[in-house]
C-alpha cells in the first residue's frame, strides 16, 4: 500500500449555515490529495499535461460517515492499492484533528491522450515512479 497524508483547515466558505462542511466540498479534497500524492512521487499534474496526458475522473464515491466543521483539522490519506493501467484508481480517508474517520472515498480516473482524446496506458516513466 503506497500512501500520502495532507492537513489542512476548514474554511469558512466551505461550510453551510449549520457551520458543517457542505459536501460538494469533498471532491476538491480528493483532488487534492490526489495532486500532492503525486507530488511526492516527483509527478505534477502540470508536467503531464504538458505531456499531452490528462486524467479525467470517471468514477468517484463517497462514503461520508461524520460531519468536518468550521476551523476541522482535516487530514486526507490517499492510497494507490494497485499498479496502474489504462485507468489509476485511488482510495481515501479523511480525518479530522481527533483523528476520528469523516470519510472514505475512492476515485478512478483514466489515462487520456489529449491530442487524440483517446484513452492510453499509463506511460512507462510514471510506472517507474509508481
């Protein structure tokens, strides 16, 4: 199991009037676990792109199980569990400061060709960094 962690604080904005973090907020939690899970493996979302790689999301779920408050330490863990194809799925837990589990969620997305807007496998230079 290949892991990374990020913290972070709720911020006002991401919360309703009950001060409870609005959901549609998860997903840009994801995204940012995600992009600095590759960060650490030396990869950025950047670089790929200028590689002519995207990765669009085609599958995403979320499993919400306690609400994450105005001013939660909140800290994302994103999991690789499987060597990459045509398709990188991730799965994910998010904690608050107590370390009590908010979340789990789990996206996959899909190797593109932005030229060709044609699906391809995961280049060879990623697997190494994977």
């Amino acid at each position: 199991m290949d892991f990374n962690e990020i913290s972070f604080r709720v911020r006002y904005g991401e919360t309703d009037q009950m001060g409870v973090v609005y959901h549609g907020n998860y997903p840009h939690y994801l995204e940012m676990g995600r992009v600095e899970w590759l960060r650490a493996k030396g990869i950025s979302y950047k670089s790929m792109e200028e590689d002519g790689i995207i990765l669009p999301v085609v599958s995403l779920n979320i499993i919400y199980k306690k609400s994450a408050v105005y001013d939660d330490l909140l800290t994302v863990r994103t999991i690789l569990r499987k060597k990459p194809m045509v398709r990188i799925e991730f799965d994910y837990e998010i904690y608050n400061g107590k370390r009590e589990l908010l979340a789990e969620a789990n996206t996959v997305l899909a190797f593109m060709d932005a030229k060709r807007n044609k699906p391809m496998g995961c280049p060879l230079y990623l697997l190494e960094k994977f």
